[in-house]
C-alpha cells in the first residue's frame, strides 16, 4: 500500500470513501470528468488523434482536446530523453523506529 497525495486526500474528504477505494478496491464505475479527459490525453500521446475520437468525453472536450493535441503534437519529442526512476529509502516511524519497506 503507497500512501499517495491522492490517497490522503480521499481520507480527509471521506474515511468511509478511502475504505472502499483503497481498502476494497472498489472503484466508481464511471471516472470523474477530469480523470476521463487525462486518460483521453495520454492516449492520444499513444496512439494518435484517433483515439481521441474514441474517448469517453463529452463533444466539447473532445474538440479542446483536439485543439490542444494539434498545437503540441509539432513540439512532440520524438526520443526518449529520461525514465523515471523509484526511489526508495527508509521513512523514521514517530517512536523512533526505521520502518523499511
């Protein structure tokens, strides 16, 4: 279990949602609007305009998505520059203790 912004985020709006989401594992079945269009972005980064067209998104977002994809897509690096790397370290518990994960 990663304790993510996110994740402590969910628990300060609403314990019992955190307990759903991140203990049960259960997740609503339609993503929030935001996360919809950010899954649209990464996907036409993938595989182009088209899956654009395929995104679950209402027709205003999708033509503001086409706009922005259209003006990046000229600037688009074509190599990889850098892979993001995990860090690891321990984390001091409170009482004192080293908590190794």
């Amino acid at each position: 279990n990663t304790l993510t912004h996110s994740r402590l985020s969910c628990f300060a709006t609403c314990p019992r949602k955190h307990e759903l989401r991140y203990e049960h594992r259960i997740a609503p079945a339609v993503p929030a609007h935001y996360l919809r269009f950010g899954q649209a972005w990464h996907a036409a980064h993938e595989r182009g305009e088209t899956a654009i067209d395929e995104a679950v998104i209402d027709p205003h977002d999708r033509e503001m998505l086409r706009a922005l994809y259209r003006a990046w897509k000229p600037n688009m690096i074509a190599e990889v520059i850098a892979v993001e790397q995990e860090f690891r370290m321990p984390i001091p518990d409170p009482l004192g203790e080293i908590v190794d994960d």
